[in-house]
C-alpha cells in the first residue's frame, strides 16, 4: 500500500509542478462556471414566466431544470479534457526510459498501475471538488434538494474513474503520448455513442447489449438521484476490467522488451 | 552472488542474448564488453527484472529475478544507459522518491538520500531540476538513485559515458570503493576501465558469451609472442641483422624508416626478456638508440580479435560463433 501511495504521490506532483493540473482544473472550471451561468439563466427566465403566469410549471424544480442537464454537460467535458490527464501517464515514462526506475524497483506492476491510476484519479476528483464552488452558491440563494446532487456527482466521479482506467491502459500501449491521448478520446467517445445504433425499447438484442455497454447511458440514473447497483456494478466492473487490461498490457510490454 | 544460467532471450525471430551464463562471486567487479547491440544492455536489464527472459534462469543475491522479482529488485540498484530521471523533479526530490519506492521508511530516507548524494558528490545540485543537469550530473545522480538502497548487488551500464576525465576517474575510483559490500556489473566501451576496474571481464558478441577471464589472463593468453619496439638511427646501415642475431630473438620486422632513424618490432621467445641485449648490441654498434619499449597486447586488441568475424562467413541464418582466438597479435583488419 505504501508503494502504491508513493507512485501516487508522485504522479500527482508531477501533475502539479508542470502547468498540467492548472491548465486542466482552469479549463474544467471555466467551463463548467459557463454552463452552470447558462442553465442559471434559463432557469430564471422560466421561473419568471411561471412567476408572471405565463405558461410553464408552477414551481422549477432547480435539481430537475438545472443540475441535471449541468452534470450530464459535465460529462460531456469530461469526456474531451480527461484523456489529456491519463495521456502522459506510461508514455512519457516509456519516452524518457524512467519506466525502468520503476520496473527495476521492488514494486509490482499492479502497484504501479494502482499508483498511477490513484493519482490521476486524486486530480480527478480535484477539478471536480473546484465546481463545487457553484453548487455551494445554488444552497446559499437557493433550496436545492441535496441528495440528487450527490448521488450526480457520484455518478460523474465514477464515470470519471472509468475513463481513466481506459485511458491508462491506451497510455500504457503507446510511446507517444499524443497518440495515447486522441486513441483515448477515440475510444471514449465510442463507448458514449454506442447506444446510438438502435433503441434499446426495440426488444433488439443487439441494441440492448449496446445501450448497457455506453458509458454515458448508466450515468442518467445517478443524475435523477437513484444510485441503482446495476449502474456500480457496471462502472467498478468497468474501472476494474480497465486496470487488469493495463496490467495485461504492462506485461507484454515488458515480454516484447 | 549472481548465477546466470543458460539466458536467452529473443525478439521474434531475432536472437538478442543467446545462451549466456556466467557467475559473479560476491565482492567482484565484473566488465560487460561487447560492440554496440552484443546484447550487453539486454542481459542487464533481465537480470535487474525489467523485461522476462525467453529462456533460462538469473538468481541474484540469492533470489530467482524470475521467481521472486520483488525480494531480487530489493537487493539490486540499476543504472540504465540513459539514467531514468524525472526532468521536472529536484534532484533531491528524485532521489527521495527512489528511496521511497525501495522501501526505505521515513525516518532514515533524509540521510540515506543526503549520503548517497555525498559519494556521487552531486549535492552542489540537490536542489535543481534534473532535467537541467549537464550529462555527467544526470550519470551520477543516477548512480546515487542506484546505490541510495544500499544493493547487494549494483548494474551500471556504461557508468562513465558522457563524464568529463576527472569524473570518469572519481567514479572509477567510487566504483572501486563500492566493490568491497556490492557485487557489481559494468558494462563499457572503455576498455583500460575493464583493466583498472574489474576483476573479471566477460566480452559478449552477438548475444553470445566469446571469452570470461580476467583481464590480465585475457590478454596474456592472446598475447603469444612478446613485441619490443625499437626506435633506432643506424647511421646508414641496416640494423636488422644485427638484431636478429641476438640470442631469445625469433624475428625483426621494420616498421618504418623516416629521418634517417628506423623503427623495428622485434619478436622474442616468451618469458625472456631480450631488452638489454638488444639496447647493448644498438650501443655496441655505435648506432644511436632513440626507444625501446615493450609492446603489450592491450585488451583493446584482444577485445577486437574476439568480437570482428570473418565478413564473408556472416550471411549464414544462425549466429556464428566467435571466432577462435588467432595467436597472432595482428589487429590491422577494420573492427566494423
């Protein structure tokens, strides 16, 4: 454990002595303090017209009108600024031959997966933690329901968790790491459109198989405020599944030399 | 201290190290040489686990590399050819990271890190980034990541490449030092580094193991017949027959002839030493004698003699084997 801790400290130091973790959590911020201006607005105009009897829903539900659509923007976000953060992981280690460092010291390669993996995942949860900022203004001029909130941002903390174990294991496939990170977004940005191909509702096999392997779909549940075991047991399965391929791949790396 | 039995390891259908075994005592310096791509760097990197060989067995410090990486990792520091620095730590940092992740608790990893700065001498930088350093600070800061654990056993490959000749003797002579607790591999170019340094020398080529001697039995055992240069100015005549007829002498060759002086090698049954019957008969003669040197076999040539092949002989599919040792000190064909 106190190995694993160590590679994660050090990968969240390195996240943070180059300009990396302050480009992303600015970028995730600024974006997201965009959105949340957006969905405030419309939520207001709505109100207003319900206000002045104008049509609309008597009372807005803020959680219904605001946060949910906020969190799944969010996602949305995440899915194109995460694949930078995991990109440099393996390959700029394979590039500058500091994998040998680790692969020469007294660690397994799980622990140096999980290290990496925690690390990423603590300045995950970092850029996460600024856009809290904007929730805690909604419960100071407002009277959010607190529980969907949470069980929202569980939901993007674990869908984000999952894009990093892929974009670990593409990281650890490649020397480049601009090529791990567009591979990844690539690949992210499959597992969300998946569900496209047909409507589960249909009864087609095919398109239920697909609407369960889509990464965005099982994050819907979570922003109404349901937290379904069905949805965990998908994103640890897939968090899981992602770190055992990067050990896979860690391995035959180092049997191809 | 370190067994390696029967190593292979292949890329594809590319044979890297081919059956290489060998043993370090404990306490012994042993050189690694061999031309670019022998395989030097490959048998290194299997033996401190980085990569899996394809066949065969590396115990090291008691512990299969193979079977028991973590306890064999634990016992070994590892200098790669290029050092594995993170350019964007302190030099200080970087090596508290390394004790880190070999184990060594919080409590002694301030003075282990301020120690083995010390004997690289690196701690004039402890505190700039290392992807600042010239090329000689990043070797040595490397070292100090690969003694900071205090290995049983230490693989340094190419140690000294890129250090200035003061700090190629400093870290000759640390190396030097570390022999008497650490069981140490080096791999060189430099061949009076394997003489100054290493016990025991191994020349690999190929992938293949050609010789494993020490150095001064390597070069006694190719060195056949001992060579005396001889710088002379004869006056005009030639000094060749008068050479000759001295007694242990068992040939004279002129090597060249320039302002009227003439240099000779001059062949002699080993283990006589004709030095003073050669410089009696030069004075004796009434010539002027200019030099007189032994010429030794240097393990520059023995190293050339086992590692350049015949070139005709080279398209055949399997690896040849080196080829034998030629008794002859005859080293003028090219080494590519």
């Amino acid at each position: 454990m106190s190995n694993i801790l160590a590679i994660a400290h050090k990968e969240l130091r390195q996240y943070f002595v180059s300009p990396m973790a302050y480009a992303l959590i600015g970028l995730f911020a600024i974006i997201y303090g965009w959105f949340f201006i957006v969905s405030l607005n419309f939520v207001v105009r709505v109100s207003m017209q319900a206000g002045m009897g104008m049509g609309g829903p008597p009372t807005v539900n803020i959680n219904e009108y605001m946060m949910r659509p906020l969190l799944g923007n969010t996602a949305v976000v995440m899915l194109l600024v995460l694949p930078m953060l995991t990109s440099r992981s393996y390959a700029e280690e394979k590039r500058s031959g500091t994998i040998e460092l680790l692969l020469s010291s007294p660690l397994t390669e799980l622990q140096i997966i999980l290290g990496k993996f925690l690390g990423a995942l603590a300045l995950f949860t970092a850029m996460l933690g600024v856009t809290l900022v904007h929730v805690a203004v909604l419960f100071i001029y407002g009277e959010p329901e607190l529980g969907p909130i949470l069980s929202g941002y569980l939901g993007l903390w674990l869908m984000g968790a999952s894009f990093i174990s892929v974009g670990l294991l593409i990281s650890s496939a490649s020397r480049n790491q601009m090529v791990a990170g567009v591979v990844t977004f690539g690949v992210l940005l499959m597992f969300w459109v998946v569900s496209w191909m047909g409507d589960p509702s249909s009864g087609s096999t095919t398109a239920s198989v697909l609407a369960y392997l889509s990464i965005l779909d099982h994050f819907e549940d979570f922003s109404k405020g349901v937290i379904d075991t069905k949805h965990l047991a998908y994103y640890i399965s897939f968090i899981t599944f992602g770190l055992f391929l990067t050990v896979k791949s860690v391995d035959s790396e180092r049997w191809r030399g | 201290m370190i067994e390696v039995q029967h190593v292979t390891k292949r890329y594809g259908p590319v044979t890297a190290v081919n059956d290489v075994s060998f043993r370090v005592d404990s306490g012994q310096i042993l050189g690694f040489l061999g031309p670019n791509g022998a395989g030097k760097t490959t048998t290194m990197r299997i033996l401190t686990g980085c990569i899996p060989a394809t066949e065969g067995t590396a115990i090291v410090a008691g512990y299969d590399v193979f079977e028991q990486p973590v306890e064999a990792k634990r016992r070994t520091g590892y200098l790669p050819e290029t050092p594995p620095l993170y350019t964007d730590m302190t030099v200080r940092e970087y090596l508290t990271f390394a004790a880190r992740i070999n184990g060594i608790g919080s409590g002694a990893r301030r003075e282990r890190v301020a120690g083995a700065m010390a004997r690289t001498s690196v701690e004039d930088v402890a505190d700039r980034h290392c992807g600042k350093l010239s090329k000689g600070y990043r070797q040595r800061v490397g070292l100090a990541q690969a003694i900071l654990h205090n290995p049983d056993v230490l693989i340094l490959d190419e140690p000294t490449a890129g250090l200035d000749p003061k700090q190629i003797i400093e870290t000759r002579e640390l190396i030097k030092d570390l022999a008497g607790d650490h069981t140490i591999i080096l791999s060189t170019h430099i061949l009076p580094e394997v003489a100054q340094t290493c016990q025991s020398v191994i020349i690999i080529n190929k992938g293949q193991v050609v010789a494993v001697d020490t150095p001064a039995n390597l070069t006694e055992r190719l060195g056949g017949a001992e060579t005396i240069r001889l710088e002379v100015d004869p006056l005009g005549a030639d000094p060749e027959p008068a050479l000759a007829a001295v007694p242990g002498v068992t040939g004279v060759t002129v090597a060249e002839t320039a302002n009227g002086s003439c240099v000779l090698d001059v062949q002699s049954e080993r283990g006589t030493d004709v030095r003073r019957e050669l410089a009696r008969t030069v004075v004796s003669s009434g010539w002027g004698l200019l030099e007189l040197s032994p010429l030794r076999v240097s393990l520059e040539d023995v190293f050339l003699q086992l590692t350049t092949s015949e070139e005709p002989k080279e398209e055949d599919a399997d690896p040849e084997p080196a080829p034998e040792p030629a008794d002859t000190t005859d080293t003028t064909e090219d080494p590519t």
